[in-house]
C-alpha cells in the first residue's frame, strides 16, 4: 500500500496543472463581488471589508496539526 494509485498521480498532476486556472477563476469571482458591491451603493466600509476577507481566504496559510511524535511525554 505504499504506492499511489493511477487516479491519485492523475488527480496530483491535474491539481497542480489547473490551479493557475482556480486561482484565476477566484480572483475574477472576487472582482465580480467588489463590482456588485460598488453598483448597490454599499459603503466603502464594506467594499473593504469584503476584499480584506476574500485576501485572507485566498493567501491564508492551512494550519496542520502536528505529529505526535514532537510531543513531551505529558503533552500527549
């Protein structure tokens, strides 16, 4: 069990070939919303606040918990 499978090399190398394309893709949605916001009359408050939250979602960093094995004896 120590080799991937045929799907999971595919699915590797499709994420890695077409996350140019997402990430395009989120920054146009990002676009659209600010526009949207900008033609309701919203404040400007809120037009900052929504591209402030769409930035942090896009370059947040994934937290992982770590291994158990950096762990004290008492920690774990």
């Amino acid at each position: 069990m120590d080799r991937l499978r045929n799907w999971a090399w595919w699915a590797i190398a499709g994420g890695i070939l077409l996350s140019p394309v997402f990430a395009f893709l989120l920054a146009v949605v990002v676009e659209i919303l600010i526009g949207v916001l900008v033609q309701c009359g919203a404040s400007a408050l809120l037009i900052l606040a929504a591209g402030v939250m769409s930035g942090r979602l896009l370059f947040r960093k994934h937290r992982t918990r770590g291994r158990a094995g950096n762990l004290l004896g008492d920690q774990a």
